[in-house]
C-alpha cells in the first residue's frame, strides 16, 4: 500500500526534534507564560532571582499546590470538588485539637487525615450512586463540613501551644512539619509537595489507576461498557482529593499553629480550580496533567510574589490574578481550537 | 428434513421483554444463538434490534423474559457481566473515549480486567494495538493518535479492532461498517469468516442485505419488537427479506431502477471550490451546478471525510468556496448557513445533533429565525414542521417532544436530513446521508434528494456506499491522498471505475 496521507491522524513527522515535541505538548504554553513571567519579574525587581526568594515562592504555593493536585484527579474524572476549603479548615482544626488534648503527633495526624476521608467519600457517593451532580453534593458539602467545623470549636480560635495543653515534644515535630526546613534551607511544605506531586505523577502517568481516572473523565460510556467500574474511580478520586485537603490543611496550622472555623481556607476551593485550570485541566473532564497543574500553581504564585516585590497594592492583586486565569485558559482554549 | 441436531444455542432468549416510556422496544422475543454461526438480525429503523444488543451487552436491563447461556438462567447485569460471559460488542453509537489515543482505546477492557495497582503496559499497548489495526488493514494509522481526531470510519475500525481482539465467544456487531467503504467492510467479513470458523458466534446487525446474504448462517427479522422468524439462509432473496421486514410488499424494482437523470449540464453553477485545503485534503477544486446530484467517494483515508466538514468551515480550510459567485468565509458555519449552505454530518452524535432536545426542536434547530417571533418559539409552526418532516422521511417517533438521544439509530439520522431540508439550502452537502437507515427509508431518502435538486438544489453527496453514488449521481468526483483523483459522468459512474480511481497507487 502507499503511503497514505490521513485525515487528520498524521504521525508528527519525526520524533527527533525534542524541541519541536516539547513545544507540541499541552503544557508548553502555560510554561512560556511561566517562563515570560520570570523573565519579567527578573529585570523590574531586584529581590526575585535569588535563591532565597524562590524557595520562598515553592514554600506559598505549596499548600496550594497539594491540593491542586487532588484537584487533578477529579477534575480528570470529569468531577469537581468545591468542598476542599472546608475540609482544609476541618481537618486542620482536628487534628489541632487532639494534639491540644494531648495526643501523640501521629495518631492525631491520622484522625486528621481520616477525615478527609470520610468528607471525600461522601462526596464520592452522592456524586456517583446518589445522581447528584457533584457541583451540587459538594456544594452542600462545603457548607456542611464549614459548619461542622464551628459546631466543633464553637467558633473558637483553636491555638496549638504549651499553654493550651499540646506536649513539648508534639508541638517541636509539628511546628518541624509546618516551618521546619530540610538541609536547612529547603522548606518542608515544599518537600512535602514535591513528594506528593511526583507521586501523583507516577500513579496518574504509569498505573493502571491512572487510566482509569483519563478513561472514565473521557467518556464514562465507553469506560463502563470497557468493564471499568465508573463509581469506583470517581470515588476513589474524591478521597484522594479529601485526603489531601485535609493534608494541606494539618502543614496550614502546622505553619500558622492558630486557626478559626470561620476564617481558614475560606474561598481556597476557588484558588485550587483556577491552578489546576490554569495548569489545562478540562472541566469536562479526561484532560489534565500533574506537570500541567504544578504550572499552574506556579504561575499563580509567581505572580503574587511578584506584585507583591513590586509594591503593587493587595486590591489590585485579586483583579491580576483573576486576569491571569481567564488569559491563560483562554489563550489555551484559542491555539487548541486553531490546530484543532 | 435434517437428519443431524442442530447444536444447543449458546444465547437462548425466550420472552424478552423491554419497555422504553411511551414505547414498547421488545415485546416478548424469542430467539436463539448457536455456537459458530453468523447470525444477522434485520429489521426496520427502530424495529428493536439494538436494544436487544444492548441488553446482551449488559448495558439496558429487560423488564421480562428470560436468557439462557450455555442452557443455565443468566442475568447480565452490567457490561462487567456480559464480558466475563464472553459476550463482546460493538455498539451502534461508538463508545470510544475521545480524550484517549487510539491504543489505549484498543486495549481499555484489557487495562479494565488487569489489577488497579499494576502498570500500564506502554509498549505493550501500542504493539497490540498496531497488531489488531494491521489485521483490518489500518495499520498505518499512528495507535498514538487521539481518538478525537479521526473520521467517523477510522473510529468504526478502531472500535472493530478493540472487540477482535478479545477472543470472545460470542461478537455482536451492531451495523459496525455503516461508515466504512467497500475495501475495510471486505476485510471485516473476512474476518468474521474466520472466527466463525474458530466457533465464535457472530449476531450481525446491518442494513446491507446483500452482504447479509453473503455472510450469514441464518437470519432473525424483527419488526416493531418482535421476532417475526429465523430462516436458514438458502434460497433466500432481498426481496424475501424485505417482505418480512416491512410485513408487506414493498415495490422497490421501481425505487430501486431509478437512474439518474442528467438534466443539468447547462444550469448554472451554484457551489464553486478552489483549490481547498484542510487536514487530509490538498488543494481540492470541483463545482456543482443547480439541479446536479454531485457524488464524492474514495477510501477513509482519502480526504473525503474531511470535505462535509471543511465545506461548511466546521474545521480551518485554506482555499475559496463560494455559492453563487459569494465567497463563504472558512471557519465559520454560520455564515455558511446564512448563504445558503446545509451540511449532514456523517457523525450524528457529535456536530450532528442535539441529543438531549426533542424531535422537534431539533428539527428546526438550523432555521431558528424563521420559527421564532419577537424572541419567541412559534410553537405551533414548528410543531407543524417537525410533524411534516416526520412523516416525509417516515421516521419512527412516539412523540414530536421525544429526546433525540433516545430515537433508534436510524431514525435519528432521518430527522438530522430533515432538519438540513428545513432551512431550504442551495447547496446540501451530505455525508454517509442514510448511514443506518433502513431499505425502504433509504429509497424514500433518494427520492427525496431527488426531488430537491429537481427543485434546482445543488445535491453533494459524500458517501463510502458506491451502490449510493451510482444510483443517485450523475457526476461523481473520486479523492485519493487528499485529491481528486478522477471524474465520472453517465454511464461511465460504475463500480470498477470508482474503485481503480479510489485505489490506484
Ligand atoms: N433510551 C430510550 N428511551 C426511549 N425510547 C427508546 C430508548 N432507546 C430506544 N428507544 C426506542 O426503542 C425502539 C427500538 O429502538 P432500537 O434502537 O432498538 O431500534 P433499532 O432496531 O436498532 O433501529 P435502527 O436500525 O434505526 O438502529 C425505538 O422506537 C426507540 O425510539
Ligand atoms: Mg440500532
């Protein structure tokens, strides 16, 4: 046969330009926009290129960042999970607690841990075998767990210190968590996020779960008649993402060792879909990477440091960022649609 | 009359019973599967036949009745079930992940019956891959290739070559070549043959009664949700079939000679393209005058799937395509609709239709303008729209308020002709145009297309069927690599003709 010319499913004609490749990937524009940025801020600041200052972005983002990376996956799934400011909130202020009632380090972390859990099963269920779209049940999450976290302290500031009762010990460790460094220089939340981004990476790049999560996002109809159980996975994804909103929200008050039910993690679940957006996540689902996120992340975190070096005023701020979602989803959604 | 048993059925059903609101899909079938035949189940546009696949397939639960496999009581309670029963299918409507590449497509049921903690097996995937796309004569296709980006045949071999490859007992195929040309269903019913010889049980859905005829053991017909009969298929005619299908007779010698009246050699032309280029296609130029049914054809690979879509500016195109001397701007399928463009789709479920809106919605979807008053739906009218075209292309509803998504495949591909015919275009530009629509439906169709371009319509009817095109066109344009390779007129529009040009290297 000869050579046939295909519509539209042409093989690239050589793999040997890696450049060329890299530039094709879906990431490649949120990183020229990551790239551009840092090139900016390098030549109008003085205080950006120094080594201090970007281990200072990695510690910020990285809460984020942790969370994004649950994001990820149920976003992939073709799920969305607007509970994770809540859970970040509850999970921190339990784990808090125990640790004041003078619980070992690690038992409390697990509790704290397990109630992500628990939120991100919930949510899982009623998205799945209770039809509701998970907008909705997390919706309704968000306010539950929000308000199950006031009824907890009585809208009290909880304060994890001597005083109020955690053991010397505990509290070295966790403050050794929140605002410790490796090595002496290298911040542990960032440690920590690195650890849990490549991790996800390999799980969401080279198992078997991981396809799963791209095959029941891309189309549920043609996972479920494949054999895959579509419930499972989505649900699978929603306790991954508790987990990990309750993980981020323990190093919150690990770093901040003073939380209150009304305040913390307001509005996060927000800050966590525009990375991971931003990073190319679809919210139609099937579409997303761990690479793409960690973008994500970045850009939005370069770009507070940056305005921040530059003196610009807090207000403004806000309005940047809400700029930067809309110009890099949109110049993601434009150059896709032109190939396309 | 035998003198031999014939072998115990491998699916037996007796009573299935499904009922749909408002519709009662089976009533009380009863039909039996033997190990290593080839099966085919005929029957009208929603006479029922991918409900029962759909059932078989675990994917619809019955509401009665009973199936039996391998003689034992089975329920098939999810598409998990029906696989592990050894049944495999391939759906009517594709279920491929479009956000997944070719390979991972292939292989998902394999990746679905492997451990959730193991690794995907990369290599292994595009290697399988490769091997099952080769057996059907694809395999230059990249397996890398994401599923979004194929024509609506490439995703039919990519679906027939994910269900091959499972070594199951029993293979439905619910009209797996609707899209497909001549050569790639050829090399499927060479296929078909030799897994029948390995006693792999076949049940074939299709519309094509000749290749029924030349493929199958025997043949069930069902019409309105019964079975009517299984008949061992010798000595057996078209005409036969159709008598059972339709429960009358149906004159189709008169349909069925028509030929192609050239009336249009001096009418003005209406459609003009210059050298138009898009994926697959490369500097294409053709016209079609007023009055003129214009046939294209070619292999899946030729470009021809793409030029429905690049016509109409549903993808980027380079080139000009004008009507009546006013260049349409590419990318842009309102404006082609504004100058009088009508395109149908080859792919009803994605750009073709609103499946989740009725009947009748849908209907005047495309000519809203015309249906709407001072912001308002004039019900009325299009109630009387949707109720004429209805009826015109005799489509199968229970209702004008109906949802799309829940038609029979046929069915919903004659209200998408009927939504193009509404807006009155000058130039109709069909692709597969009676992909999934039955015999009788399918000569309706043509004496309706017909009848439109005696109106002084430009007729372009993209189509991988070659009966279709000679039948129906007076002109035919033939595609390889993306160009022309040879123009046909009259009586030199013949099978061997369309092939050489199609095929020829
Ligand atoms: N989900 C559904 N909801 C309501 N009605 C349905 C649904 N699915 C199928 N039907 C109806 O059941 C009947 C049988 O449809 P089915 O798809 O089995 O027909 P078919 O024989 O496969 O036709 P075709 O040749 O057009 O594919 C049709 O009247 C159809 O409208
Ligand atoms: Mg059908």
């Amino acid at each position: 046969m000869t050579q046939a010319v295909r519509t539209g499913a042409r093989a690239p004609a050589t793999d040997r330009f890696t450049l060329a490749r890299l530039l094709r990937a879906r990431e490649a524009g949120v990183f020229i926009a990551l790239l551009v940025m840092c090139l900016f801020l390098s030549f109008a600041t003085d205080g950006f290129l120094t080594s201090l200052n970007l281990l200072n972005v990695g510690r910020q983002v990285s809460l984020l960042g942790i969370m994004a990376v649950g994001m990820t996956f149920v976003l992939i799934a073709g799920e969305v999970d607007l509970s994770v400011g809540s859970t970040y909130a509850f999970s921190g202020l339990a784990t808090g607690m125990l640790i004041i009632a003078g619980w070992a380090l690690l038992p409390a972390i697990c509790v704290g841990l397990l109630t992500g859990v628990v939120i991100g099963l919930v949510n899982g269920v009623l998205s799945t075998y209770g039809r509701l779209p998970s907008l909705i049940a997390t919706l309704g999450m968000l306010s539950i767990v929000r308000g199950a976290a006031l009824i907890l302290t009585n809208g009290q500031p909880v304060t994890v210190n001597a005083r109020n009762g955690a053991l010397p010990d505990v509290l070295q460790s966790f403050g050794f968590m929140g605002q410790g460094y490796l090595f002496s220089v290298i911040p542990m939340q960032l440690v920590f996020f690195v650890l849990v981004a490549g991790l996800a990476w390999l799980v969401l790049s080279f198992s078997n779960f991981g396809f799963r999560v791209y095959a029941v996002g891309g189309s549920a109809k043609a996972a479920r008649v494949s054999g895959i159980s579509v419930n499972k996975v989505k649900i699978s994804a929603f306790v991954l993402m508790g987990v990990l909103a309750a993980f981020a929200g323990i190093l919150g008050l690990a770093f901040l060792p003073s939380s209150q039910a009304g305040r913390t993690g307001l509005g996060l679940e927000l800050d966590v879909i525009a990375a991971t957006i931003v990073g190319g996540a679809s919210l139609s689902g099937g579409e997303g990477t761990i690479l793409g996120t960690i973008l994500g992340v970045l850009i939005i975190g370069v770009m507070r440091n940056g305005l921040v070096l530059m003196g610009v005023s807090p207000f403004v701020q806000e309005l940047m960022i809400g700029l930067v979602i809309i110009v890099a989803v949109g110049i993601d959604k434009w150059s896709t649609r032109r190939t396309g | 009359m035998t003198d031999t048993q014939p072998p115990a059925p491998i699916v037996d059903i007796s009573g299935l019973t499904k009922r749909f609101p408002g519709v009662l899909a089976l009533d009380r079938i009863s039909v039996a599967f033997r190990p290593g035949e080839v099966h085919a189940v005929i029957g009208e546009n929603g006479a029922g036949k991918s409900t029962l696949m759909n059932i078989l397939a675990g994917d619809l639960q019955p509401d009665g009745g009973e199936i039996r496999i391998d003689g034992r009581l089975a329920t098939i309670a999810s598409p998990l079930a029906s696989r592990a029963a050894g049944i495999t299918v391939v759906y009517q409507e594709l279920a491929l992940c479009p956000t997944l590449s070719i390979a991972e497509n292939i292989m998902m049921s394999d990746m679905a019956a492997r451990s959730v903690v193991s690794l995907v097996p990369r290599d292994e995937m595009r290697r399988e891959a490769r091997a099952a796309l080769t057996r059907l004569g694809m395999g230059t296709l990249d397996p890398d290739t994401k599923v979004s980006r194929l024509s609506v045949a490439e995703m039919q071999l990519v679906e027939i070559a994910g269900a091959i490859r499972q070594r199951a007992r029993v293979l439905v195929l619910d009209e797996p070549n609707s899209a497909l040309s001549k050569r790639e269903s050829d090399r499927l019913f060479e296929i078909v043959k030799q897994l029948r010889a390995d006693g792999v049980t076949v049940i074939y859905v299709s519309h094509h009664l000749k290749e029924v005829l030349d493929l199958a053991d025997r043949i069930t017909v069902m019409r309105d949700g019964r079975t009517i009969e299984t008949m061992d298929n010798s000595g057996l005619s078209e005409d036969r079939l159709i008598r059972a299908m339709v429960g009358r007779e149906l004159d189709t010698a008169a349909q069925w000679s028509l030929q192609p009246q050239a009336r249009s050699h001096e009418a003005p032309v209406v459609l003009s393209v210059e050298k138009l280029a898009a994926p697959g296609l490369d500097a294409v130029s053709f016209h079609a005058r007023a009055g003129e049914i214009l046939g294209i054809g070619g292999l899946p690979d030729s470009g021809k799937d793409m030029l429905g879509e690049a016509l109409f500016g549903l993808c980027g195109r380079q080139g000009r395509v004008t009507i009546d001397g006013k260049e349409l701007r590419g990318g842009d399928p309102q404006a082609s609709i504004r100058n009088g463009m009508a395109l149908v789709p080859a792919d009803r479920r994605g750009a073709g239709a609103l499946l989740t809106m009725s009947v009748a919605n849908n209907v005047v979807s495309a000519s809203l303008p015309r249906f709407s008053m001072a912001g308002f739906m004039r019900r009325a009218a299009v109630r009387r729209e949707a109720r004429a075209q209805v009826a015109r292309l005799d489509a199968r509803i229970s209702h004008l308020g109906q949802k799309l998504g829940t038609l029979s495949g046929g069915n919903q591909q004659k209200i998408i002709l009927g939504r193009s015919l509404v807006t009155n275009p000058r130039v109709l530009v069909l692709h597969e145009p009676t992909r999934g629509v039955d015999v009788g439906a399918k000569a309706e169709i043509y004496a309706i297309l017909r009848g439109i371009a005696g109106e002084g319509v430009a007729v372009v009817m993209i189509s991988s069927e070659i009966p279709e095109l000679i039948m129906n066109a007076e002109r035919v344009l033939v595609l390889r690599n993306g160009r022309i390779s040879g123009e046909l007129t009259g009586a030199g529009i013949n099978e061997e003709a369309i092939l050489a040009r199609a095929m020829a290297s």
